[in-house]
C-alpha cells in the first residue's frame, strides 16, 4: 500500500486491512517516493488519470484542470510530484485499486469460490 501517514483515506485503507488482520505493507511517500516500475504498475491497469486527485491543492496549482496532456506526460508529473497522486495506491497481486475502495479489497480477501 502506498500513501501518506496524513492522508485520510489512506488511514482508513489502513486500518480496514488492521480490522481484518490482513499484513500490509505501507510505504509513505512523504518518506520515500514510488518507483517508476511501481507506478507504471498501476498505470497499465488504471490508466493515468485514474491516479490524478483533482481535488488536491497540488492539482489546483499545477494548472491541469486546464491542460491537456498524453498519458506519458501525466506520468512524469506524477513522479515528480506525488501529491498529484489519489492516495491509497494498494495492490494485491496483479489486482490494484487507487483511492477508498472498500468493496474492491473485500471481494480480494473472500476466499477463492465464495460469492
């Protein structure tokens, strides 16, 4: 899981998989960014506007409610400032999920045939 210790909806990732018992793994990215490899990860699956947080003030300031770019230009933005990112980024294997998915993360913990 990546996200911020400050960030409220990585705090409530957080503690939805501490409720459960399920061991995570958090990186804050206040303390160290995401790799490229990592971020890419969720890209291919998501897309690049998937991970922008509009409602950051990083966006506002950036300007890109008013630009238009390619995924490749997003993707440089998003690495060089990460408080573009819609926090939490989780993974879970191959699957991932960008924001407050609470149902996305039940259905990767019922066991594998259960409805």
């Amino acid at each position: 899981m990546f996200g911020t210790e400050r960030d409220q909806d990585t705090r409530a990732a957080l503690r939805f998989f501490k409720e459960r018992r399920v061991p995570i793994s958090f990186v804050d990215l206040r303390r160290r960014p995401i790799a490229a490899a990592e971020l890419r990860r969720f890209v291919e699956r998501l897309g690049a506007t998937a991970l922008l947080d509009p409602g950051s003030r990083a966006f506002r300031e950036a300007g890109l409610a008013y630009l238009q770019t390619d995924e490749a230009g997003i993707v440089t933005r998003l690495l060089a400032d990460m408080g573009l990112l819609k926090l939490p980024l989780v993974r879970h294997g191959t699957a991932v999920s960008v924001g407050r998915a609470e149902s996305t993360w039940s259905g990767w913990l019922r066991p594998a045939g259960d409805p």
